[in-house]
C-alpha cells in the first residue's frame, strides 16, 4: 500500500477513483441483485487522499439491509490500495410502480398499499397506523386512507387535531403524525352510523381516493374495511395498487380467513406484499416468559400460501393505549420492543415494493424514473 520516498518515510498511494467504483461495482443490492454500480446507486464519490466518501442511493428510506450494504461496501473500498478512510452516506429515491396514464389517478403518489384483513378485529387499523408513522419516521413522505367506512377509526387512532378541509372542489388531508390523513370519519358525526349499500360505499371510495389533493407522495396506506366487500372491489378497480398487506392474528378461525382474501386479490390481479401476523404472542411483565395466547401459524400459513411473511407484532397493552389516545407506541416509545416490531414489518413491506417494482426492470430505466424525497 506504501512505498518508501528519498527520505525513506512511507510514500502515500494516490487513490485511483475508478478503483474505487470498481470495487462498489463486487457489491450486490440485496434484494434487487444486480450490483450498486450498474443499478447507479452510488452518487457523490470523492477522494481526498486516503479518504473516500461516497452516497449510495437506496429504493426505499425504510430499507431493511441498510446496515449490510454499508458494511460490505465499507469493506469493498478498504480493499482498494491507499485507502485510509471510508465514510458511506444514504439518501433514498421511491421509485414508483406505474407511470402514464396510471398515475393520472392518483398524481404524485409513487406506491399505494392496501391494507387487508379477512375478519374484524384482528389489528388491522392498528397495522394501517403502525406502517404509515414508521414509513414517515424513516423518511418517506406518507399518506394514510381510512378506507373502513363502516368503522372509520383513524383519526382518533393518529390522534388527528384539525379535520380535513375542502379548496374548491379539492379535499386537503387532515395531517397528524407527519402523516397525511383522510377519512370516512370526517364526513360524520359522532354518533352517525354508516348505513349504506353497495353502490353507495362504491362512490363513497372513489370520491375519498380521486378528489383528494395528496401532494407528492412516496407511499399512500389504504385501511380497507375487513372482509371481501365493495370496498376492496372498488378500490381495486378505481386504482393501481402496488399491492396488498393482510393482516392476521394466528388463531385458525382468522387463519383460515386470509385464504379468502388473499384469493380475492389474485383474482384482482393485486400483487401480495405479504401477510403480518398481528397479537402473536404475550410476554408477561414480571416474569418475561412468552405466551402464545391465540396460537402460532401465521409463517407456516404464509408459506402454504407462497406469501412473503413479513413479521410478527406481540399483543400488549401499550399498543392499544397508543391507539386510545392518538399517540402511536411508534411516535411515544420509538426504542420500545413493540415499535421494533412494528418498524421491522414496514421495512420488509417496503422491501418487498421495491423487488415487486424493480426486480425485473432495468436498471438505466428504473434510475431514470426516480423521485427524490424532499429534504427535511
């Protein structure tokens, strides 16, 4: 690495750049493949010496291998002869899954994710809330549907202050949390129920996801009413989905319900993301042993169902209180194991949207279409 100078002190070896992208060009993205120099995910490169800085440009901010992309491109460039110092930095570029004409209907919006359940009362507007703040906590920008119109809970689940409001005949989202909101709940009162028919429902979806002015937007989370109902048919429908989360908790009744939705959106032709195993188990405060108190399956039902399985969320309290109050565990207790959890599944969720948008598409393509997150 050193050779010796007329003084016989150690003579620095100037740093050859194209080495350098040489050895970025060994390292593989992960979940793509391909590797970071052909996918053009390494920007800003500068030698100064015997240091070296550079800025890989990762698919998602909520990227789960973060860490091991850092540590093997660390370790490619310590490689390269003269190099003292390596310093990686991390943006992130959303790219979304359709263009043209799909993106006419909802304008800005890169990635809509519908949120799914076969049954009630399994989470599934406590998975919509979980996935929204820790996406918007990593860095994207975020909006979150409240599509449940028979049970419209977001708002008081994201705590939100001021409702949403109306600019001619454009709705602006309520925002709480860092997230965009709107909801079925703001168009009722307290005490209003939703009694309504098939068609109506049908109208009430596409006036919630069209007249709304959702600005730019990495990924738009939809909180669909459970079941297999015109809710789900109209959403799938009146817009691209990115594809489906289906949220379960492992007893066989709720089990044997993700069959039936996930049945529905193949016939729909709405990509899997994968299935969340919600309420998975009970660790006792004081004597931290780990009940699983509706049963354990939801990664082997997934597996039978050649679905991704993007995790599992504990029951606890503290996960309920967060949503009584308006203040998601994510938001007040970021460290707690329960947020890990959560934030754990959104990070595989956007993983598995950047391989079901980028997987098979070129890389001087998918590169061109970009859209940079907006500095905060």
């Amino acid at each position: 690495m050193f050779g010796r100078n007329k003084n016989n002190a150690p003579a620095v070896v100037d740093v050859n750049p194209g080495e350098v992208m040489a050895a970025l060009g060994t390292v593989q993205e992960p979940e793509l493949g391909g590797d970071l120099v052909t996918r053009k995910m390494i920007e800003d490169l500068k030698v100064e010496g015997g240091k070296v800085s550079f800025t890989v440009v990762l698919t998602t901010p909520a990227c789960p291998l973060k860490n091991q992309i850092e540590s093997e491109a660390r370790a490619a460039v310590m490689s390269v002869p003269g190099v003292r110092e390596v310093r990686v930095n991390f943006t992130s570029r959303v790219v979304p899954k359709f263009g043209g004409n799909h993106r006419q209907i909802l304008p800005g919006v890169a990635h809509t994710i519908a949120v799914a359940s076969g049954k009630g009362g399994v989470g599934k507007s406590t998975m919509s809330v979980g996935l929204a703040v820790a996406l918007q906590q990593s860095g994207a920008r975020v909006g979150l549907l409240d599509a449940d119109i028979y049970g419209p809970n977001v708002p008081i689940m994201m705590g939100v202050e001021t409702m949403a409001s109306q600019q001619g005949e454009r709705l602006i989202p309520a925002e709480s949390h860092g997230v965009k909101i709107m909801s079925m709940a703001f168009f009722l009162t307290d005490s209003s129920p939703a009694v309504w028919r098939g068609p109506m429902v049908s109208k009430m979806i596409q006036e919630l996801l069209t007249k709304v002015d959702w600005g730019e937007l990495d990924y738009l989370v939809i909180d669909l009413p459970p079941g297999t109902g015109d809710a789900s048919l109209t959403l799938a429908q009146t817009v691209p989905l990115t594809g489906a989360v289906v949220v379960t908790t492992p007893q066989d009744v709720a089990l044997s319900d993700v069959v039936k939705g996930v049945e529905m959106f193949k016939k729909l032709n709405v990509p899997l993301i994968g299935m969340v195993e919600n309420m998975s188990y009970f660790v006792c405060p004081h004597c931290r042993e780990r009940t699983e108190i509706f049963g354990h399956g939801g990664e082997l039902t997934a597996k039978r169902l050649d679905l991704p399985f993007l995790g599992e969320v504990p029951l606890h309290p503290a996960i309920r209180e967060g949503g009584d109050i308006g203040m998601p565990l994510l938001v007040s207790a970021p460290d707690a194991p329960q947020s890990r959890a959560i934030r754990r599944v959104a990070e595989q969720a956007a993983a598995r949207i950047s391989v079901l948008t980028l997987k098979n598409r070129p890389a001087s393509i998918s590169n061109r279409t970009f859209i940079p997150l907006t500095p905060r």
